[in-house]
C-alpha cells in the first residue's frame, strides 16, 4: 500500500482516464480520474511545489459519497487512503469529485 507521501502528480498524470475504485466498508464506487493538475500559488503566478489537484468522475447516479478518507485501489498503482470531496454534479448526473495534496 503506498504512504500518501509518496503520491505524487506525474505519479497519477499518466492514469488520466483509468478507473479507481474505491473500497470502503460502507461504500463502494469506481471513479474516473479526469484531471490532474499542479495548483498555482495565492498570486497565480507560479506553481505551488509539489501542491496538486485531481478530479474524479463518479459512477454512482443516485448516491453521493460523503467527504473522508476512502481506501482506494488501482490495478497499476495498488491500493492507498486519500482524502476526497464531492464538488458538484456533472451533466451526466454522476458526480465530481476532487482530492488536494499540499
């Protein structure tokens, strides 16, 4: 299982389209990851060293998973936690979700 530490953008930049699945108890769902992105400083002008955004598609159409750390699993990238947060619904009615590492 990999340490959150060790995650990283261009880690995840080459998984854009791939399914993660995740594997809580309570929950399960596959998410799309469908971007992956360093995040700027407050000013706009530059990158935040090692600050990074991914956003997930859900697959789930009637259930919105809740704000937490979720068990993850990748077939290529194992298993690790990460903290996740619903941000909106797409168009096609699933939802979009996002996690931030800084």
């Amino acid at each position: 299982m990999h340490d959150v530490a060790d995650l990283s953008l261009a880690l995840f930049e080459s998984h854009i389209g791939d399914t993660f699945q995740v594997c809580d108890p309570h929950y399960r769902e596959d998410l799309t990851l469908i971007e992956a992105h360093a995040m700027t400083d407050a000013s706009g002008m530059g990158r935040k060293a090692g600050c990074f955004t991914l956003v997930f598609a859900g697959s789930n159409l009637h259930e919105v998973m809740q704000q937490g750390i979720r068990h993850f699993r990748h077939e290529l990238l194992g298993e690790f936690d990460m903290a996740i947060t619903p941000n909106a619904r797409l168009p096609e009615g699933t939802i979009r979700y996002s996690a931030i590492f800084h």
